[in-house]
C-alpha cells in the first residue's frame, strides 16, 4: 500500500526502503558499522559459507573460513533468506555480543560461538598506482559517503609518497550519496570558486563554494565517468568540469540533480523524498535528462585492458 501511495507521487526518487534495506544503506554512508568482521558467501547447495576477515572479532572468536552459518540469535538461516536479512541479524551496536551458530567440516558438529561485535571500516573507495605507468595514482570511489573527503585524501598521500605525480578519479558506477560529502570532496581539488547551487520548495537559493584552496588542488587530475555516475558524484565531476580542473574522461553521465530528506520511521523502514534541486552555474543548469558530458569519449570494456584509463593516463603523461 505505502508503494502504492508512493508510485502516486510520480517521481522516481521518492521511494519507501524497507527496514533491513534501509540499515544495509545508513552503514554504508556513515563509512562504518558494528559488527565482527565476516563476509558470507552461498554455496551451491544453498549454505551460507562463511570468511572471516584477518584479525577481524570473528576470526579472533575462532570463526574459521568454510564455517556453515545455521543461526543468528536463534533465527535459523535457510536458503530462501535473502543475505541482506542475514547481514542486518549479524551487524548491531559496538560492544554487544551476537551469538552464531554454524557447522563446521568434515564432522558438521553444531557449534555456537559468541561474538563481541566491534566497530569495522567500510571504505568507500580503494586506491593503487597504474601497474603500467607508477607514476599515476588511481583512486575508485564507490560511494560519497561521510568518510570519502577523508579517505581521498589519505589514498592521495599514499600514492605520492609511492611517487605518483597525477591521479586518476574513477567516478564510473558511483551512484552517489551524500550531497555534503560530495561538496567537500570537491573542495579537495579546487582553489576557489562555486560548487553548485540548491534550491528547497519556497526557500533561497543556497550556494556552496570553495573557502579555501583545497590539499589537493595542484595535482594533475583526470576523472572518469560513465552512465552510471549520478547524484553527489555528478557533483564532483561537473564542479571540476566547470573550473576546466579536469578532463571527463568515459560516457555521458546518469543526469540526477535533485535531493532527498530521509525520514527513519518507527519500524526502521525510512521514506525518502525529493525535497530539492542543484545545478552547476553556467554550465548545467539542467541535468536530468541530459547528464554531464564527457571532454573525451570512450567506451568501457568488459574484459582486457581498461580503455578508459589507458586514455586518462595518456593524457596526463602527456601534459607533464
């Protein structure tokens, strides 16, 4: 019924997230969650096979790789429970324990292990240097979350310290997150200027600009974009676009330029609604529908080489 209700409103982005889907989603944007450190994985037969991450509380609590998952404070798992279900069960507040039940081969004895769950990292964005050319750093950002301005910036250090001169920002399939981080994740590369602008119904138009020039706004740069790239990443990539900062490097963007107020209802489901619109002035006032245009085109490959970043990494040798 409230989907019902909802499809009414006739607009893709307001939408009602049921209660685990909404959990799964708030831990990713806050960039970590309480929990033991496990990554589950089915088998073929429909079990729930279980990796602990090294030096993770389910590893220290003698969680071994291959486990079989059963249990989770009682709920019995079976194949028709979907894995985001399971991950909710397992995740909850930092210092509480969760009790876990699973089978173990060859002997497939039940046994319960009781795990004190801890605060782990869940980055948005991992880094390495171009095995071709070590000299350029690439950064993939898979979500704007509250940790991504942060997490850049250590990956940036990172790279230069291992002698890269430029960096590669991999934006293609980032659907976005946080308008707020993405604001400041362009800060990083700007030295002045505005971001974008926004609107709520019936309020001033509210501009975000740089205050200061950003750690990061010297080094050579290219981003890479596709279909994919929407929301707060749009963001970055048309802010840098506009200050003629960095190339656009791939296919056009997805074209999502309005914003949403999440309300958390009392069941843990949350409602988010379209409340709002941003632009990028003077260059697209807008998006949806046409999304960001790429300074050069290229088409990804499913295999092989990565085209696009052959590309990207050719244009920054070549200006230096």
């Amino acid at each position: 019924m409230i989907k019902g209700m909802i499809q009414a409103y006739d607009d893709p982005y307001t939408i009602f997230v049921e209660p685990v889907q909404h959990e799964l989603e708030s831990e990713n944007l806050q960039g970590s969650f309480g929990g033991i450190g496990v990554k589950p994985a089915r088998n073929q037969s429909g079990e729930l096979i279980l990796f602990p991450f090294p030096g993770s509380p389910a590893s220290r609590a003698g969680i071994q790789e291959g486990d079989i998952l059963i249990a989770v404070e009682g709920l019995e798992i079976t194949p028709s429970i979907d894995i985001d279900t399971i991950l909710a069960s397992i995740r909850g507040p930092k210092g509480e324990k969760v009790v876990l039940e699973i089978l173990r081969p060859p002997d497939r004895n039940p046994k319960k292990i009781s795990i004190t769950r801890e605060t782990i990292p869940l980055p948005s964005i991992i880094w390495y240097l171009d095995p071709d050319k070590p000299l350029v750093g690439i950064i993939q950002v898979n979500i704007i979350a509250a940790s991504t301005p942060g997490e850049i910036l250590n990956a940036a250090s990172d790279l230069q310290m291992r002698d890269a001169t430029c960096i590669i920002l991999d934006l293609r399939d980032n659907g976005g997150g946080l308008v707020s981080s993405g604001i400041d994740t362009a800060r990083l590369f700007l030295k002045n200027g505005v971001i974008i602008q926004q609107q709520f119904l019936h309020q001033n138009i509210e501009t975000y600009q740089v205050e200061e020039p950003g750690l990061l706004a010297e080094i050579p740069l290219a981003i890479l974009v596709n279909h994919g790239t929407a929301s707060a990443a749009e963001i970055i990539a048309g802010a840098l676009k506009a200050h003629h900062r960095a190339a656009l490097i791939g296919m056009p963007t997805f074209g999502k330029d309005t914003i949403q107020l999440v309300y958390d209802l009392e069941d843990g489901s949350s409602l988010h609604i379209t409340a709002a619109h941003w632009w990028i002035p003077d260059l697209y006032p807008h998006l949806a529908g046409n999304g960001l245009q790429p300074d050069v085109r290229v088409e990804g490959a499913s295999s092989g080489p990565d085209p696009v970043i052959s590309m990207a990494v050719k244009i920054l040798l070549s200006s230096q």
